[in-house]
C-alpha cells in the first residue's frame, strides 16, 4: 500500500517552490522520495529551499525563473530534463494576491484600476497556464505525468476584497477540469490534472490581513476562524497528503478534481 504513495525515480517542478505553501509542498513531494525542481524568481531563496530538502537526503535543484515568460520556462525545463532526463509531476503554486487589485477600506468596486486586475488574474491564471503548457508538453510526449494547480477558498465562495484574486482562482478551478479532460483523451490515461484548494494558511502576503504585529488576530483573521470548524489556520504541511497522493499512482483514477484542505471552511454555512 505505501509504495503506491511513493515518488521515489520521480522529478517534480514545484512552481512558487521559494514561497510558503510551495516550499512545504516540496519538501513534502521530496520526502516522499521525488526530485524536484524549486522553480521562483528568488535565486537564494530557491538555494536555501535546496538546501533544507538536500539536508534531510532529498535532491533538488533551483530554477529560477518567471512564471509568466514562457522562454525562461523552457529553459528551466531544459534544464532539469538536462539534470535528470524526465518530469512527471508539476505543482503550480506560483501566485497570490496583489494589493492594488485589493478592494479594501475606503475603496470600492468602481476604483478597481484595470492595470491591478490584470496583473493579479496574469500572475494567478497565466502563471498556471504558461507552465503547464511548457512542462506538460514532455509529460504529453511520455503520456505521463500529473499536474497539481493550487486554487483558493476564494474560487468557490465570494470573499470579500479579492475580486480579481478570487476570478482567476474560479478561473483555475475550470482550467483543472478543463486540461484534465484534453489531456486524457489526446494524450491517454496517465496524464492527469486535479488541483488543491488551500483554505487559510498565514502565508507572507496575508499575515498583515489576518494577524495583528503582536500576533492576535485581525477581525478578518477572527471572521474567518468563525467560518473554520476545525478553529485553526492550516499549517503549510498539512497540504503534502493531498499532494503526494494527486501525484502518486495512489490517485491514478483521479482526474479534474479540486481537493479542498481547508478545515471545514468550505463545509459551513457559517449557522
Ligand atoms: N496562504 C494562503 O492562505 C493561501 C490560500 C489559498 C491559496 N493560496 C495560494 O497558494 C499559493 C502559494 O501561496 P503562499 O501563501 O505560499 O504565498 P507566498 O509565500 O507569497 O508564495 C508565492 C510564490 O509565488 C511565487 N511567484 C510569484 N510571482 C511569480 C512569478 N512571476 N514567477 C515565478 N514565481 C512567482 C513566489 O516566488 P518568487 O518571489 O521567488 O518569484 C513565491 O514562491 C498561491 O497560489 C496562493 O494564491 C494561498
């Protein structure tokens, strides 16, 4: 039953692999026995993630580039197809929000200034498209091989503030199912997309929204844990199950899913 879950002779490319939730998704994929690629824009951040996987007997290398050049991506794809010849898994982390494109305090919906929203649905709908594209296309030409996006809470309830944020999540959500489905039955059976749908996690672009500088919380921060049964943030490693299974041979009949991890949030109508 365990080596269904294993990695182990796999390589992965963990897209935002420098942020919070990415780092431990990739930790988490080279524990389970993957190789993997720390694909972000921050060079020494990656350095360091490579490290603290290479301390513990992972191997893992950077790769830095942006999301949203193609031509960077192709070269981080050579790359790691240069240093260990294929890539099964990608795990699209790369994204979050942007604060212009934020509706918050004196602002409203009439102020939202175009060039923010097309920023932050680039960043979170191209910025998943654009590495699909580029390292699915040696997974299509194996007809094998898994792609993880990461979606939000915010795609399926509206969240107030996060209008662009949350469009281009809802826009990922319909992407998951939608590439699941053209790749399966152009490319066969062992090519598969799901997604996971983090719930709160303090990461660094929310920690100001949900804690307070002497770490209580805001009242967005309480409203949510009002609306979480389980009563808690997530921890950045509680996303690894989910992820190690999408990636495993555990879930080889798992195709267009979004797996919510997410303490109940999505489950309560807040009565
Ligand atoms: N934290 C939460 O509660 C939560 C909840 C739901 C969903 N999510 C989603 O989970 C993902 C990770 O969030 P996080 O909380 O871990 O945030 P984070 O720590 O800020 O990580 C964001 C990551 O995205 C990368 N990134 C941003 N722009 C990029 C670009 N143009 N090219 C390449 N990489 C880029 C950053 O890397 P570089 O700066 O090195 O480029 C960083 O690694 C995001 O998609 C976010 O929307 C988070």
């Amino acid at each position: 039953m365990t080596s269904r879950f294993s990695l182990a002779g796999k390589t992965a490319i963990v897209t935002g692999g420098t942020g919070v939730l990415g780092s431990a998704i990739a930790q988490g994929l080279a524990a389970a026995g993957a190789r993997v690629g720390i694909l972000g824009r921050r060079a020494a951040r990656a350095k360091l993630v490579c490290e603290a996987i290479s301390a513990v007997g992972g191997e893992a290398v950077p790769l830095v580039a942006d999301v949203l050049d193609p031509a960077q991506l192709v070269a981080a794809r050579e790359q790691a197809l240069a240093a260990w010849g294929s890539i099964d898994i990608l795990v699209n982390a790369a994204g979050g929000n942007i604060p212009a494109a934020t509706i918050a305090g004196q602002h409203s919906f009439f102020d939202l200034v175009p060039n923010a929203l097309d920023q932050v649905v680039r960043l979170n709908f191209h910025g998943t498209v654009f590495p699909a594209q580029v390292f699915g296309a040696t997974m299509a030409e194996r007809g094998a091989g898994a792609i993880i996006n990461i979606s939000s809470m915010a795609a399926q309830k509206p969240l107030t503030r996060v209008l662009g944020y949350a469009a281009a999540k809802a826009a990922i959500d319909n992407f998951t199912r939608w590439l699941a489905t053209e790749l399966a039955l152009k490319y066969g059976p062992r090519l598969r997309v799901n997604a996971i749908a983090p719930g709160f996690f303090i990461g660094e672009q929310n920690r100001a929204l949900l804690l307070n500088d002497d770490g209580s919380l805001t009242q967005r921060g309480q409203q949510i844990i009002d609306h979480t049964p389980l009563r808690r943030f997530g921890e950045p490693d509680e996303l690894v199950g989910a992820a190690v299974w999408l990636a495993s041979d555990a879930a080889r009949f798992v195709t267009g899913i979004v797996v919510p991890i997410d303490g109940g949030f999505s489950a309560f109508g807040g009565i």
